[in-house]
C-alpha cells in the first residue's frame, strides 16, 4: 500500500498517459476499486494522500471488520479527512439479496458474495463520515450485482468525478 503512490503513479502518468512529473496533484486523481480492491483503495487512501477521490465499489470490509475498527480508531482518518479527500461508494442493488437455497438443498447467495455486503458498506461510510472524511453514497446501481457492478461503477464513477457531486 505504500509503495503504490511512489511506484504506480510515476509509471501510469508517465509511461500510459505521457504526462511530465508533477503535471497531475493529487486533486485531479481518483482512485477506483472494487470489491478487495476497494478495501486496497481504503487502504491507500488511509496511509497517503496520493489522491484526491476514491470511487469504492462495494467494498469488501464484511470480510474483514477490523478494517472498520482501523477507520474509527486509527490517525490516518483523521489525515484523511484534513487533506480534504472526497469518497463516493457503490453497491449492486441486488447485494441486498440474502442466502437462498437452490434446487439441490445447498445455500448460495444470488448477486453477492456476503450476505452483509451491503451493511458493511454502509457501516464503512458512516465510520469514514464520522472521522470528517467526506462521503457521498452508498449508492446502489439498479439491476447490479457483485459481479456485474463494476462497469457500471466505472461508468458512473467517471460521471461522478466529472461532475463534482455523486448524484448520477
């Protein structure tokens, strides 16, 4: 995670976009991810102020908790929050359907993974809100569900960032 910033910036904004060293600030970058991605995103976002927006798609912290516990708890919180970071969150509308059986008695859980997907996202915005970190969303993508999200969140994401506010 902290090698991210110092590594992967230079080499997108130089080798994939022809950009010089030190044309892009952090305010003109956004950060998108999905699912652990996200939670990678988070992560970034927490320990260094490479960038300024961070488009999350259904950030995979029911997995892991503790995440939560290191947003509420933890100083980067707060360093984000000063540094003036902007956070939009997606979710597919269908991670809200919870485990099912199907025709052979086993249980599986249509259009999500965890069945808390959805709360953990919800919990992950609150925690962030309450640590002063701006937080527009949960937004859910109608029809979407774990695995199909993610163009979506590009889509919508990119209309996010363009337009400065997240109702798209």
């Amino acid at each position: 995670v902290d090698e991210a910033p110092r590594r992967v910036i230079p080499y997108v904004e130089g080798q994939l976009l022809g950009l010089r060293p030190g044309a892009a600030t952090p305010e003109c970058r956004c950060l998108m991810g999905a699912s652990y991605s996200a939670v990678v995103a988070l992560q970034v976002m927490l320990a260094r102020p490479a960038f300024k927006h961070f488009a999350l798609g259904s950030p995979s912290v029911c997995f892991d908790p503790a995440i939560l516990d290191d947003v509420r708890t933890g100083a980067a919180a707060g360093a984000t929050a000063a540094s003036g970071a902007r956070v939009g969150i997606w979710v597919g509308a269908r991670e809200h359907e919870g485990t099912k059986k199907g025709p052979d008695g086993k249980a599986f859980v249509p259009g999500n993974v965890h069945d808390k997907m959805v709360e953990g996202c919800r919990d992950l915005a609150e925690a962030l809100r309450d640590r002063g970190v701006v937080v527009e969303g949960v937004h859910e993508l109608l029809g979407e569900d774990h695995g199909t999200m993610k163009p979506a969140l590009v889509s919508r994401g990119l209309m996010w960032l363009a337009q400065g506010r997240a109702s798209v």
